[in-house]
C-alpha cells in the first residue's frame, strides 16, 4: 500500500532530498514533474513525500512557503541569528546595516551574535559593544557569549520554527553551531588573510534539529542586493526611522529634504545614529541606480 508523509526537508545531497518525517528521515528523490514546471524543492520546505510498497519515495508535493532567502537558499525562515565578527573580518557597521535592512524587507526576526570579542583588545572592544547597545535599544536581542546563546536559543525555537545563521563568510557561523550542538562538526577553516574575507568552507545548506525546531548552517553570504526593494519604502525597514516617522510632518516623507522631519531631528540630536542614517542614503542611491556599488561585491 502506498502512503503519503508529511516533514520538512533538512538537507540535499547529490540530487537526494533528506526529509525529516515523524517517523524518522527519509532520503528521497523528487519527482521529475518539479524539473518540468521549473520549482525546486528547498532546504526549509514543507513536503508531502510518497512511499510505495516496495519501500521506494518519492518527493510529490510542496506546501506554500513563508519565504525564500539566500543562494542557496533557504525556505520558511523565522529568524536569522546574525553572526558579525569584532575582527577577522573586521567589524562593520555598514555591513551590519545591509543585513538588518535585507531581513527587515523580507519579514524575518534578527538576533545578533558578536563572535571573536576573546581576540581583540578590551578598548575596541568597548567600542563595538557601545555601537551594539544602540541596537539592542532598537530591537534587536545582542549576545556576544555563546555560552548564553547555548543556554536560551533552545527555549527561544519554536515548533517546527526555522532559524538560520547568516553573516560574512568566516565570521564564526559554523564555529558557532559547533559550540551549539556539540555532536555536529561542521568544517571550519582560517581564513585567507591576504584578503581578509573569509574562505568558502560551507557550501550547502543544511537543518540541524534544536530546540522544537531546527537552525540552519549557511555558506557566508554578504552580497546582498536591494534593488529589488522599492525606493520609497526602504525607509520602514529602518526600525527607528518607522518609529519616529509618525512625528514627520508629511506622510509618507523619505527623510531627505523634506521640512519638519522627526528621522532628521533625531540624527541632528544624535538619538538616531549618524552612521544608520548615512547607510540608509548609500542604500538609496544603490535602489536609485540599480546596482551595488563595487566595493561591496
Ligand atoms: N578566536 C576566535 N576564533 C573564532 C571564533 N569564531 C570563529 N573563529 C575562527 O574563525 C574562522 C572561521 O570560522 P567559521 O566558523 O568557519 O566561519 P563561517 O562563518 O562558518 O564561514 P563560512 O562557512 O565561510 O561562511 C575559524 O578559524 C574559526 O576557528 C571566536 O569566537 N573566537
Ligand atoms: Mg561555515
Ligand atoms: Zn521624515
């Protein structure tokens, strides 16, 4: 008798999908039907796989998803623990910018975890740890002590909830997740310091159980593109700008020239931070002429 299970797919490997079930993972193949009507079935995808007397399966069904982020990518994200580096590659608070700005744009939650503050000296550390605590006061939980992380991160993942780890390459994801789930021993390697950027050591992507729900390793991915966003609306995913903007005389006001602008009042202030406000402008010009600049690919 032929039966259908449900589960989530947790890995690919070499054209098999590994799709966790209840009763177990099941590694199977999709169904050529997928090829034709050109979808994939997604790491993060919730699947209906069919299985045969015989004990074959095969992948039949996609449910809708949540969505879709990264190359590879992921599916039905939740939240993103975001792993910045205080050195090696160094830290940036532009590049820090980017990726809240992208999550914010796709709807999904953001946790940042400072990684490698044991290798860099106590005063530039402060520093950095000054410039997070603007953005724990703008919403975003900091952790910069894995051991902590390790303590909570269980209880914060929800039913069948998918987190993922995201951040440039080599900044500690995988060292991270290592820490995490101590069993797992996902390839970490130095980085090439002649470029100061990270090499590529993961490739895939791939579900590791934790808490009620599963964290993902990602290959590092700081490319990121936002001409897909439009240029109006860049502005919400500014948390603090979306605040204060119901004090802005103008609805719908972009916070550039336009008179009686509470963003502006709180930039000049210094309750909004220079530093946002002058990404938020590099961001716009970026919408504006339809590509990144160089410097950042
Ligand atoms: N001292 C120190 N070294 C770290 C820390 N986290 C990561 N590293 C080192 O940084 C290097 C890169 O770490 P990975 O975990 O491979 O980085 P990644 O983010 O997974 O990189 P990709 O897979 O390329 O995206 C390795 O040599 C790690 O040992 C940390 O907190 N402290
Ligand atoms: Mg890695
Ligand atoms: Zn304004």
């Amino acid at each position: 008798m032929t039966k259908q299970v449900e589960g989530i797919v947790m890995g690919l490997i070499a054209g098999f999908y590994d799709v966790q079930t209840e009763s177990g993972i099941v590694r199977t193949r999709a169904r050529g039907v997928f090829r034709k009507n050109k979808e994939k079935p997604t790491v993060g995808d919730h699947v209906q796989v069919q299985i045969d007397e015989q004990g074959t399966s095969y992948l039949v069904a996609i449910m809708p998803r949540q969505n879709l982020i990264g190359r590879p990518a992921l599916a039905n994200v939740s939240h993103v623990l975001l792993v910045v580096s205080a050195v090696e590659p160094d830290f940036s608070l532009q590049l820090l910018d980017r990726y809240l700005t992208f999550f914010s744009w796709q709807k999904v939650a953001v946790s940042i975890y400072l990684s490698k503050s044991d290798i860099l000296a106590a005063d530039k550390l402060q520093e950095i740890r000054h410039e997070l605590d603007y953005y724990a006061s703008i919403g975003y939980p900091v952790y910069d002590d894995w051991a902590k992380l390790a303590a909570e991160l269980p209880k914060a993942i929800t039913q069948d909830q998918i987190w993922t780890l995201a951040g440039q390459s080599g900044a500690g994801k995988s060292t991270l997740i290592n820490h995490l789930k101590k069993d797992l021993k996902q390839e970490t390697a130095a980085i090439s310091t002649s470029l100061n950027r990270g090499k590529h050591t993961t490739r895939t992507v791939q579900l590791f159980s934790l808490g009620e729900g599963f964290l993902a390793d990602t290959p590092g991915f700081s490319a990121i593109d936002f001409t897909p966003i439009k240029l109006n609306e860049l502005c919400n995913y500014f948390s603090e700008f979306k605040k204060a903007s119901v004090n802005c005389k103008f609805r719908g006001c972009q916070h550039l020239k336009e008179p009686r602008c509470a963003v502006k009042e709180l930039v000049q202030e210094g309750k909004i931070r220079q530093s946002r406000y002058d990404d938020y402008l590099l961001m716009r010009n970026e919408i504006a002429n339809g590509r990144m600049p160089e410097y950042l690919k």
